[in-house]
C-alpha cells in the first residue's frame, strides 16, 4: 500500500504524475503489470493498494545477486515483453522502464511497474510524442534528445536492462542527463563476439545490439513488437506456456517480503526540505478531485474488455482442456467396456454343473431342482 501526503506532493510537485498514474492503472489490466486493486483519499492522504510483490525489484537483485545467467535473462526479458505487448496494443508508452520498475512476484515471475510517466496516446494525432521523460541512463537516444518518439523507446530501454545483466554496466554511463547525452553522441555501443562473457550466446548478443540500435528506424521491433518476439534468441520461446504461468521461474526469490533499498531511499529523501507551514486548504484540496475511488473487483468485467493480444492463449488452453477431458471421458468408457460384466458369472467350461427350474406336464414348476451335468465330447461345441 502506498500512503501519499498530499502535502509532500504538493510540495514536491509530484502530484499531477501520482494521479496521472492512478488514472491509467484503473485502466489496466494484464498477468505482467502490477494490477491495482484500490484507490481512494482522505483530508491528508493518498491510498493507492496494488497487488503485493514479495520478490523485490530488479535493482536490489542487481545488488544482491550480481550475476545473472542467461536462461534467468531470458525469462525476465519474455515476461517484459509480454507487458509491454499488451502496453502497446493500448497504445500506452511506459518511458521509464528500469530496473526499479520490473518487479518479482513470489514465484519469480515479473511484472512492470510504475505508470507516473506513461503517455496514452490514444488522443495524439500522431503516435509519436516529444516531450522528454524518464530515467537518463535508460533513456532511448531519440528521448534524450527530445525529438519524436514511440513505442521503440521502450525497446531501447529494454535492450538496456538486457545489457546490464550480461555486462553487469550499463552502455551509457553518467552523472546526470547531460553526461550520458554526450556518450551516445559519441560512441555507439555494441557487444563484440571476444566481449560475450562465458555462457552467453551470440544470438543473446545480437538481440541486445540490435535494441541498442540508436536509430530508431533500423531498431529492432521498428515493424512491431513481433519482430522481438521472432529474434532466433526468442523464436521458439513457449509463450503461451509462458502467459499462463505455466513455466517454472529459473530464479525465485526467498520467501519472505523484500524492500527495495531505492524505495527506501526515496521515502527518506520525502522527508527532507518540506514546508511544515503548508496546509492543505480547499485550493489544494481541488487538485486532487481526479484522484477518484477506485475497486478493482467491481471494475473487474469492464478491464477484461480491454485488448488484450494474449487473450487467445486462454482460448486455446481452455479447447485443449475440453479435448482432454473428452479424451479421458472415452478411454474410461472404453475400460468399462472391457471389463468382464460381474452379472454373467461364470463362463461354461468343458464341465460344469448348473441348476434348472423343473416343471411337470401339465406346465406347473415343481419347487425341487435337480442338478445336471453337461459333458462335451469336442471343444468346438463350445
């Protein structure tokens, strides 16, 4: 649970991203994007509920773990794809996708975080914006520069992240946006076939050069985000599997609760330089009336309406699960069929004796039975 003083907000001049963010969450709905549950406010505070992460964010992990192999990569790179995919169809730009924000389940699975920046453009012209935002060393060359940017952005920002678990560095370093801005001026960074660590694949190196492209034309996922997903290091990746969380995490995080040493440092950066004065009076008050009350199980029926690219794989799981238990229903009937019936007894052999109802001339049953033998001379009367 997230608890905002609108006072710090204000102060901080934050507030309009806080309820830009909760506006286009109660709009989203997806297995790899931190799903929110509730919203709602009082005179003081902010409450946003989303759906617990245990597993802690990709940074600490970066801190924590250092070393990622390739097959953990991999799965973390096909979980953010398939966010992003769904992103997209809604024509929603993250623009601020990093470590801090792709987020572990207690299964290991991810899930994207963080829509403070997000741009809809649903209501643009043109599906390109220029207005500059995110996080600078994760920042796509035509972001940074602040020219007219789309979807490949966040390609960009994902071929980073990739990056920076093969390498453990990032491609572009600086101190602030200034810095790295000169860095991509002047250098173009590729992964070399003598650079790729033990245990990393050239297919792997490729498909991170090919995001780092700093045209954004030449990108890879230019044409569309099946390009990614039909890269050789991709192209024979279960998704289905994959979207219905059927595969098993490579890496899963311990069990028990983590916090992100960057959360915490933002809680306590808050605290300082904070205007004790300020109160929240009813100008204030009226800043936050888009900030509404939101419930995601009464909203429920209303998100699964919205496109969804991933939607077919619950489709087809379902059909098979219908063959399959049609499949089972037929092979019990069949068993049933085959097993001897427990009414007929036993079968005549050669000799057998049985009892039979004896009745005089007249047709009236005599209530003694007799037993008779019956002897056959040949199996064939059989």
């Amino acid at each position: 649970m997230k608890q905002l003083s609108k006072i710090k907000l204000i102060q901080n001049n934050a507030y309009q991203d806080i309820i830009h963010e909760q506006q286009l969450s109660s709009r989203l709905y997806h297995p790899f994007l931190v799903t929110m549950k509730f919203s709602f406010q009082d005179e003081d505070y902010l409450y946003i509920i989303n759906d617990l992460m245990s597993g802690g964010d990709l940074r600490y992990w970066y801190i924590q773990k250092r070393i990622f192999s390739e097959k953990e990569c991999k799965f973390i790179v096909a979980c953010i794809i398939l966010g992003l995919e769904y992103l997209h169809s809604n024509k929603i730009i993250h623009r601020d996708l990093k470590p801090e924000n792709i987020l572990f389940d207690k299964k290991g699975y991810i899930h994207i975080a963080d829509f403070g920046i997000a741009k809809d453009l649903k209501n643009e012209q043109e599906e390109k914006i220029i207005n500059s935002s995110g996080s600078p060393g994760y920042m796509s060359p035509e972001t940074i520069f602040n020219e007219y940017h789309s979807y490949t952005s966040d390609y960009f920002s994902l071929g980073v992240i990739c990056y920076e678990m093969m390498m453990k560095k990032r491609p572009y370093i600086g101190n602030n946006r200034k810095e790295i801005r000169e860095k991509i001026s002047n250098n173009f960074i590729q992964i070399k076939e003598n650079e790729i660590p033990k245990g990393w694949s050239i297919d792997c190196a490729d498909f991170i050069n090919k995001l780092l492209e700093k045209n954004e034309a030449k990108r890879l996922g230019y044409k569309g985000i099946h390009e990614i997903k039909c890269h050789p290091w991709l192209k024979f990746y279960n998704w289905k599997n994959l979207y219905l969380m059927k595969e098993k995490a490579p890496f899963a995080p311990p069990k028990k609760i983590i916090c992100s040493d960057e959360a915490s440092k933002l809680i306590n950066n808050n605290k300082k330089g904070l205007d004790k004065n300020l109160k929240i009076n009813e100008e204030y008050n009226n800043i936050f009336n888009n900030f509404g009350y939101f419930n995601f199980y009464s909203n429920i029926n209303k998100l699964m309406l919205l496109p969804n690219p991933h939607l077919f794989y619950e489709e087809i799981d379902k059909k098979e699960q219908k063959i399959k238990s049609k499949v089972n229903e037929n092979e019990g009937l069949k068993e049933e069929k085959e097993k001897p019936s427990k009414k007929r007894g036993k079968s005549v052999h050669i000799k057998d004796s049985i009892k039979t109802k004896i009745y005089n001339k007249d047709g009236n049953r005599i209530k003694s039975t007799r037993k008779h033998t019956f002897q056959f001379d040949d199996e064939k009367h059989l």
